[in-house]
C-alpha cells in the first residue's frame, strides 16, 4: 500500500469521525497521521487542528503551531502559520 493512499484514508476518516462526534477517533487517527508524514507541514497543522476540536488542548495547539517550520517561499503556509 502506497503510503500516499494510507495518508488520504486517515485523512478522510478522522474527518468523518469528527463530523460524526467520535472526537477521540478523530484524534487517533490524526495522531497516526503524524506518524506517518511527519515533515509535511500540512500535516503538522492538522495535527494542530486536531488538538483544539478533539483534545480541546489551546495550550498544546498553541505550542505545536510554534514549532511547526514553514519554508518561506510557501506563501499559503505561511498564512496559517
């Protein structure tokens, strides 16, 4: 299994697990998300996502985002960012 295709069904699937209230599920699955792309920045902020609408963790999101590094030719990161 490319992990490409792995990434994009965790995707979808902790989406459909937030619009579906199983914020824990959600969490999971973005958790293993991370682990599975973890210098994709993209990434980084759905896990950044995730920590304010599963784990309803500011705090933590807050330090995750202060960590994420952005190249600076990318402009729509950037504005996350």
């Amino acid at each position: 299994m490319s992990v490409r295709l792995l990434v994009a069904g965790l995707y979808h699937n902790a989406r459909l697990a937030r619009e579906g209230g199983r914020r824990e599920d959600a969490g999971r699955l973005t958790q293993e998300l991370m682990l599975q792309a973890p210098e994709d920045a993209t990434v980084r902020f759905l896990g950044v996502e995730s920590r304010l609408k599963d784990y309803d963790d500011p705090r933590g999101a807050l330090e995750a985002i202060a960590a994420i590094e952005v190249p600076g030719d990318d402009w729509r990161l950037n504005l996350r960012k």
